[in-house]
C-alpha cells in the first residue's frame, strides 16, 4: 500500500498493529512512501477493514498477494559465503563445502561469538595473518578479544606452533574452544574468559587484537609489553578517521607502525587494520 508522507505512515503502522498485522516493511519513493504489511491470511479482510476505516484516502490499498512461507531458522545460512582470503587460506561455515585449490581452511560456526571473516575488520586481520604466513613457523600468539577464535586458528593453520586467546565475553571461549576442536586444533589452543592482565609467561611472536578503538587504547601498553622483541602485532576494528591517532598512540608504547590495509564495507565505512613492530 502507499501513502503520502512519513506522518501518514506512523498512522498506518500504528493501526496495522492494531489491527493484526505481524510485520511491516517500509520503502521510500520520490512521490510517496510504500509500505508492506505482512499479516495471516485469515486476518487479511479485516486488516484491510481496519485501515480503510481509520485511514481512508491517506492509503492507497493494492491487492494481498500470498508470501511464499520461509524457514527462517535455516534461511539466514544461504547469505553466509566462504571468505577466501587468499589462495592460500579460506573461512567457511560448515554447511558449506570445502573450496578447491587446497589452500588452509578454518572452520567457524556462525553462533553467539564475533568473527566470522565476513566483518570488513574480520577480513583485513585474516589478510595481516595470512600475509604473515612465511614467518608464522614455531610462532607462539595471542589473540586479544578472540571472539570466535578466528585468528588465533588462521595463524595455527598457517603454521604457528601455539596460540593463547581470550575475552572478556564468556561466550566466546566457550564458542573459540568448539571452533578449535572442529579444527583439529584444540591441542595448540589455550582459551580463558578474563582480562589482559591474566596474560603472563613469555612474549609472544604475534599479537592480534580484532578491537574497537575505545577498547584497544587502555590494552595499548599491555599488548605492546605481551610482543616479543621485533615481534608483530595486529590491530585491526578501527575506522579510517581513527587509524592515526591510534598508530600514534601504538607508537608511544613501541608498537610503531609499517604498513597499513583498508577495506570498505557495504555502509560506506572504511576499516583499518595496522601492521607494527616492537
């Protein structure tokens, strides 16, 4: 159905829920607003009674069609693709079939945890870590807020000898853990739920924090401190406007940086991820 404006379609939305519309669908169009209600078939007659009583000419009705029914359960996983980061390393779900060419794959189950590949800050950390690959051999890592465990099993896949990866969120141990036995890679993966400071033992080869600025900065020295001499650390989860003041602030803990990758997302926002040495 249309209407004229944005005051008319509040109207109709109010009175379609009334009336009992399940779901509503608003488009924007040059002379007008369009707007799809979604109702049960049986309910259909009397939700249109109750529009054109309430609403009369601010809404012009078309005709109900049927909507094909959906299983939404099993839906969201068609819009779920393998990311392939390079020939040499590709993150996919489980539902989907393995990629040719024989490149390194990590499986992730898409649950509760963050980190899929698919998130542009995602991406452009699976980039740094792939691109890392040569030196990776024996490497020791620590994944910083690890989500899913995403990165800390792409450095393991790609050749590190152990990692170490935490988070706040207690799900996403929990979540890594499962991610790691999919993998076969549960024996090189030492996961916990708590904060930075829990981290002891020897500095590690590679760092990587998938993390918001506001999140990152307070960790900034502690980070810089769990690097090993000329190790590498990865900062990714930052927005184009923030990637200076960061690295600079990186810098003043001795993380300078030496280069830099970018990735713009569907919203128009540009990520960044930073590459530095200790």
């Amino acid at each position: 159905m249309r209407v004229r404006d944005a005051a008319d379609a509040e109207r109709v939305a109010a009175e379609a829920f009334e009336a009992g519309a399940l779901g509503l669908e608003e488009r924007e169009a040059g002379d007008g607003i369009t707007l799809l209600l979604y109702a049960a078939e049986d309910q259909t007659p009397r939700l249109r009674q109750a529009l054109a009583e309430a609403c009369g000419e601010a809404v012009e009705m078309e005709a109900p069609e049927p909507v094909r029914p959906v299983d939404w359960s099993e839906a969201w996983k068609d819009r779920l693709e393998p990311v392939i980061v390079s020939p040499r390393l590709t993150v996919r779900p489980p539902f989907r079939d393995p990629a040719a060419g024989g490149g390194a794959e990590v499986v992730i189950d898409p649950g509760q945890a963050f980190g899929t590949g698919g998130h542009a800050s995602t991406r452009l950390a699976l980039e740094w870590v792939d691109a890392l690959a040569p030196t990776l051999a024996g490497a020791r890592v620590l994944d910083a807020g690890c989500g899913s465990g995403v990165l800390a099993l792409a450095a393991l896949r790609l050749g590190a000898e152990r990692a170490l990866a935490f988070d706040v969120d207690p799900l996403a141990p929990l979540a890594a853990r499962e991610n790691a036995a999919v993998n076969g890679l549960d024996a090189q993966l030492d996961v916990f739920a708590g904060p930075l400071e829990a981290v002891g033992g020897a500095p590690f080869d590679l760092v990587l924090a998938n993390l918001l600025s506001r999140e990152l900065l307070p960790l900034a020295a502690g980070l810089a401190a769990r690097t090993a001499a000329r190790g590498a650390a990865v900062f990714s989860g930052l927005l184009a406007e923030e990637q200076d003041r960061v690295a600079a602030a990186l810098a003043d803990v001795g993380l300078h940086c030496v280069a830099r990758r970018s990735w713009r997302d569907t919203n128009g926002d540009t990520w960044v991820a930073l590459l530095t040495r200790r």
